[in-house]
C-alpha cells in the first residue's frame, strides 16, 4: 500500500486550512485528508510504524503524535461515524489513497503542535503514540494528489469502456499538465487514475481503474505485459509493434521494434513526462542498444509539447536492418514514415502474398512492402509512389533481395487513369493508400477518392484476378469503406467477392468499444470472370 502514497514534497501546512472537517458530506469530496496508520484499528491498514524504517514507508517526514490514550477514542468516533452512515472505514481508506504522503519528523516543537492541532481539528482523528490499547498511531502530514472531477455523462463514458474523457466533461481540475490524477465522479467516489493534459481537449486518459492511485512502477508492468503478449504471437519478423497505446493500456505511448533497436513515441504531456520510467523498463526488460523518441508528430503540438527525435538510450545508427517474411529491409528510423515501416500492415502483406500471380501493380508502395513480399510470385511488379525517397527504397530493397520490381515515381490517381487509357491489365492490384480522412470534415472527399482509385483498379484487373484494397482512415469505418468498394465495384461493372476481411497486424489489437482504434481495413476481393 505505501506505493501508493506519494512522498517528497515540501509540507504544505496550508493544504489543510481551509479544508471542511468531520463527516458531512462535503468531507466526502475532500481533495486532502488525513493518512491513519493503526496496528489494529479495524479495517484501517498499517502503512507505517514508528521505527527504522517508517520513513521508508511513506518516503517522507515522520511525526509521531504523544496524544493521551483517551485520545484514541476520537478514532473509534471516527470510525464508528462512519459507521452509521455505512462509509465511516472507506472514508478514512479513501482519504488515505487520496492524499499524498509526508511524515513529519523532528519538526519543532511549536510547529508539531500546531500540526496536531490542525489534524486533529480538519480531520476528526488523533494520533497516538501509547499503546495502551495495543495501538500505535501515526499523522501523516498531507501534500495534495491531484485530482479531477468529471460529470456523469463522463462517468457513463468510462463504464462504456472508453479511456478518454473530454473537457467537456470536466467538472474541476487540480492539477497540473502532465500530472497522474485521482479521477473521481461528482459525488466524490474515486473512479481511477488517469494522465492529465491542459492543453489537449482530451483531458484525462485514463491509465487505471478503482481506488489505488497508478504510479510509475505500474508503467513498468504495463510495458512488461504488453512485451510478454508481442513474445506469445510468434511473429516472423524482427520489427513490431510493442506497446499500442489505450490497446496495452498505456495510452498515448507507442512503441516499436526494430531489430535491437526500439522507437517510442510519447503523445500526451502525462506521457511524455514519464518517459524515463518508461525507457528504463523497456531497457530492464529488452536491453535494446538504443532507443530513439520519434517525438515529431503533429499530435504532439497539440498537448503544446515539443516536436523532436532524440535518442534516449544508447546508440541507434541512422539505417536498422531488419526482417519481414524473409525479405530484408534497411529502415531510416528517424526520417521514415510513422516510426519506419507500416507495422501494422505486416500480416496483410504475408496474406496477400497467397494470392499474388502474373502482372502485379503496388499502389502507394512506400518502401515496398507489398511489391518485395507478393513479387516473388509474380512474373511483372510494377510500384507506384509519390514520394521518391520512397521509390529510391523500393529500388535498393528490391535489388537487395532479387525481387524485380519496377518501381516508378508517380500520383497514383493519374497514373491508374493513365494505364487504363493505354489499355493495360493485372492479374493482382494492391491500394494501400495514405489516411485520406484524417477529420470528420474530409470524410466526403475522402471517399470520393477511394471510390476513384478502387473504381480504377478494378477496372484494370483481369477476370479472376485480386485486388487487396486497404483504408487506414478510422473516420470511415468497416462498413462505411465496404460500401464504397460495392459503389467501386457497381461503377466498373465488375462482379466482385470477399475473400478476406482484415484489419491491422495482431500486434496493434482493436480496444472494444475504442472504434478509434480500429482504423486499418484490407479487404482482399476477387473479381469473377
Ligand atoms: N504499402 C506501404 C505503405 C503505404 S503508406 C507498406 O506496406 O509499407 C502510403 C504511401 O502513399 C506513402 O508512401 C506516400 O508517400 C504515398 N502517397 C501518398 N499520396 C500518394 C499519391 N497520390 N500517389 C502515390 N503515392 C502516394
């Protein structure tokens, strides 16, 4: 229980004044109150006895209280209070996981008494030092844990399962960017911890569920788990997904494995502020040579953090080499695209690969992924992107791993309207474009564009042949994106069947009633003769 409290502050004597006393309830909604440590006080656990190691305990100042043994019947009101209205011991728990701890020691005389006065006055109880009653009893001066109040619609929210709560939903903050707060309902009960952001119009994301206050060591088992489950999956590669965010219950952080090497991401201040627990659990657990924070995307700006790469453990070279389904890649882990390489895309491509014959056409191939893996069974790959790093890539890949792959730099859009006017055919045809719907507000033209791009594909393919055609925009759902393919498919006048519905790699799993974390579709479809 100690490792619940937290130690260190200054005391803050004034947290106190001020505060409403006793068992109304207002005391309820208290953001400070008063740590009881009992040897046997009913269901009040010990948190710390006098001796050596107390401070150790509660990491702070110890003030053992010489209170007269008569006292010590204050604390049994107390207790016994609350026991008429039913709440008198989880009051005093709640208090206790709710304040964060210092132990008072060899404060002068003067100050420790005005600290006795007030404990005993702002919170009902007293301390005691005798044993008389076989009791040893402890105040523990309060420094203030962060909290958060959110209305009851954001209470409905979290039982719905969902991690995040909105400003909106925000009744009042104490608490400062970046903080792990106690997140409680509006009638005061706590609902768990979470990390807080000022600045994002997601306030809290929610690290832990109940009454015990989530601290840096949970962190740490949290990456554990998450590491253990990536182990269990038996992945045929040496670059995957890690940690996926709210999916490990470590929200806003990314983490990804590239050979010996890792790549975090940390999108929130609260996370941000606890990468160093973080990179000291991934380097306990994996010795990675190096670790690098990705720390650039965009979403960054928007919890006013820094946009930077930085390398935060050892040493990361500019190229990692690593491997997918035999085929070998060299990945620029701090210029590529997201962290490197489009993990999440990993067991689509070796699916897609099953179907892979004759002519084959990559769309939007970045590094080449889908080209390297589904080329080695065709007898022609063309690769289109519009980036030429990208195709430079394609190209250094291709030869790297005696893949013939035809890889040229263009816009796909006029490029397949391009090869339709020619007259050409394929046998397979791969869309993995880029997020077309990245807001609600693009959602319309964005699928006017995978509506053209799929019209154009399937136009192109021969009779019997696949097209693996793919939306990483979470904006437009499962269904949303199988209508625009059925439209696609009404247009080109083509008869198409399902063959696979996929999604994102087993390593970035789905969080149920999360639909944001479902954003990857591929559809593998076959057009009949
Ligand atoms: N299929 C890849 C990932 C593709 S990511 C893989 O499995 O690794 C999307 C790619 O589309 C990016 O490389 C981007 O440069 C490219 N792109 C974006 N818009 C494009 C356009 N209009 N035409 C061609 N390529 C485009």
């Amino acid at each position: 229980m100690a490792a619940t409290l937290i130690g260190g502050a200054q005391p803050q004597l004034e947290n106190l004044v001020g505060e409403t006393e006793g068992d109304d309830a207002a005391a309820h909604r208290q953001h400070v109150g008063v740590v009881v440590l009992a040897g046997e006080a009913g269901s009040v656990e010990v948190v710390a006895e006098r001796g050596a190691n107390a401070a150790d305990l509660v990491g702070g100042n110890l003030l053992a209280l010489s209170a007269a043994a008569e006292h010590d019947a204050a604390v049994g009101a107390a207790i016994d209070d609350g026991a008429a209205d039913g709440e008198a011991d989880r009051r005093i728990v709640d208090r206790r996981l709710a304040v964060g701890a210092e132990v008072v020691d060899a404060v002068p005389e003067p100050r420790q008494r005005r600290l006795e006065m007030l404990l005993q006055q702002k919170a009902c109880v007293v301390g005691a030092d005798s044993d008389s009653h076989g009791r040893q009893l402890y105040y523990v001066e309060l420094a203030m844990v962060p909290a958060v109040v959110i209305s009851t619609r954001g209470e409905e929210r979290l039982r719905s399962g969902h991690p995040w709560i909105y400003r909106t939903d925000v009744a009042d903050a104490r608490a400062a960017a970046g903080d792990i707060v106690q997140v409680r309902s509006a009638r005061g009960r706590p609902l768990g911890s979470a990390l807080f952001s000022d600045r994002s119009q997601i306030t809290l994301r929610m690290l832990a569920y109940g009454e015990a206050l989530a601290d840096a060591a949970l962190v740490g088992r949290r990456i554990e788990s998450a590491i253990a489950f990536r182990e269990s999956l038996g992945i045929d590669a040496t670059a995957y997904r890690l940690v996926h965010g709210e999916a490990d219950l470590l929200p806003s952080l990314i983490v990804d494995r590239y050979g010996d090497y890792l790549v975090v991401q940390a999108l929130s201040q609260g996370m941000d502020r606890l990468l160093p627990e973080v990179v000291a659990a991934l380097s306990d657990t994996l010795h990675p040579r190096g670790i690098l924070a990705r720390n650039d995307p965009r979403a960054r700006s928007l919890e006013g953090l820094e946009q930077r790469v930085e390398v935060l453990a050892g040493e990361v070279p500019d190229v990692v080499a690593v491997t997918e389904a035999g085929i070998a890649y060299d990945v620029d882990v701090r210029r590529g695209q997201k962290t490197g390489l489009f993990l999440d895309q990993r067991e689509n491509r070796v699916a897609a690969a099953a179907y892979a014959r004759g002519r084959m056409l990559d769309c939007f191939s970045y590094n080449g992924g889908f080209a390297l893996v589904m080329g080695r069974r065709c007898t022609e790959t063309i690769a289109f992107d519009v980036s030429e790093d990208a195709v430079t890539r394609v190209k250094e890949n291709a030869v790297r791993n005696h893949v013939a792959v035809d890889a040229r730099v263009g816009n796909v859009f006029d490029e397949l309207r391009g090869l339709e006017r020619l007259g050409e055919r394929f046998d397979t045809i791969v869309l993995d474009p880029p997020a077309f719907a990245k807001n609600k507000a693009a959602i319309a033209n964005a699928t006017a564009g995978y509506k053209e791009i799929n019209l154009r594909a399937l136009k192109l393919l021969n009779p019997g042949g696949t097209l693996v055609t793919c939306s990483c925009s979470y904006n437009i759902n499962e269904a949303a994106f199988a209508e625009i393919v059925y439209d696609a498919s009404v247009d080109a006048q083509a008869h198409v069947t399902v063959v696979e519905k996929r999604m994102q790699g087993r390593d970035h799993p789905v969080l149920l009633g999360v639909p944001e974390t479902y954003y990857l579709k591929c559809f593998i479809l076959r057009k009949l003769q």
